[in-house]
C-alpha cells in the first residue's frame, strides 16, 4: 500500500510517500531515502526498553548504545550518517521547524515517538518528553552524533553524547 501526502507548511512543500516494508516496521519516503517510521525494536545485546518494561518497548521501541545501533540494522538498511539526517531535516523546513514535523502529530508520517534515553550506569530519562535518535557518524573516539526532539519545541537538535547511552535509533534503507 502507498499513500501520497503533500504537506503544505507555509511556504513549503514537502511530497513524502508513505509506505509498508516487509518486516513489518512502517516506512516513509522523503526525497530519495526510505526511512522507518517507527522506532526500531529489535532484542540485541546493548539495547533494553524503558525502565525494563517489555509494554514500552511495544510503544516506544528499544532504546541502544551506538555500537548495538551500528551493528544490528536489518539486512539491506543502514543506522543514518549525520548527513542523512542533515539532508532529511532541510528538506522539511531546517532545525527550527523539522522537529514539529517530525512529531507523531506532525502529519508528515515519520512519527518521532519520544522514547527518552537510558544512561550507561542504568537509569531511565525523559520518557514522552525526549526522542533522542543515534546518527551512524563519530564525534571522537568515545562520543557520537546524535539528533534530539522534545515536546516543549519545534526544534530538532543536532549534538554528541558518550556512545554507552541509549538511544532510539530509525534505519535507512540502502
């Protein structure tokens, strides 16, 4: 099944098909890249679910560190570079408004789902505030890029953090 949409945010138009793969995680299509529209959720090593909870990883996905994120993507799909997710934030309007668009209300079927974080001693953070999604590209030896959206803006940030955190993490097909 495909749909079309055709969003039409101020002055902008952004044409994103939307579509359903073969294993069952929903994708959408945003220029020329086939991204998941949902958070990935698979059980690897180095990847756990909210505050241990199997019923939120059902809802938010799985929460990795980069390296899980980095060395456990589906056959013929790719943890995003920092680039990818550059290219895909200015075709939806830049940093100050692809967060919105992104959101799960955000109409533009991505459907961020802030699924907050985990850090490296075990505590759980920012559930439904924070969507925090890993970039495959290093920062440093011990950090990598990553890019986060939160309910209190429209922005989608672009930082680098320790890679033993967890982080939620979409694919691109390749």
């Amino acid at each position: 099944m495909k749909i079309s949409i055709i969003l039409f945010t101020s002055f902008l138009v952004f044409n994103i098909t939307i579509a359903t793969t073969v294993q069952n995680y929903k994708t959408i299509k945003v220029e020329n890249k086939i991204w998941m529209a949902e958070n990935f959720d698979a059980e690897v090593p180095g990847s756990w679910c909210y505050d241990n909870n199997p019923e939120n990883c059902k809802k938010y996905g799985r929460l990795y560190t980069y390296e899980a994120a980095l060395k456990n993507c589906p056959k013929g799909w790719h943890l995003p570079s920092d680039q990818e997710w550059t290219e895909l934030i200015n075709f939806l309007g830049g940093e100050d408004v692809a967060g919105k668009v992104l959101k799960m209300d955000g109409k533009s079927g991505f459907n961020a789902i802030l699924g907050g974080s985990r850090i490296p001693m075990g505590s759980f953070g920012l559930i439904g505030t924070y969507g925090c999604f890993w970039t495959s590209t290093k920062y440093d030896k011990a950090h990598a890029w990553y890019r986060y959206i939160t309910d209190q803006n429209d922005y989608i940030i672009r930082t680098y953090f320790t890679v033993s955190y967890g982080f939620s993490v979409r694919y691109v097909k390749d």
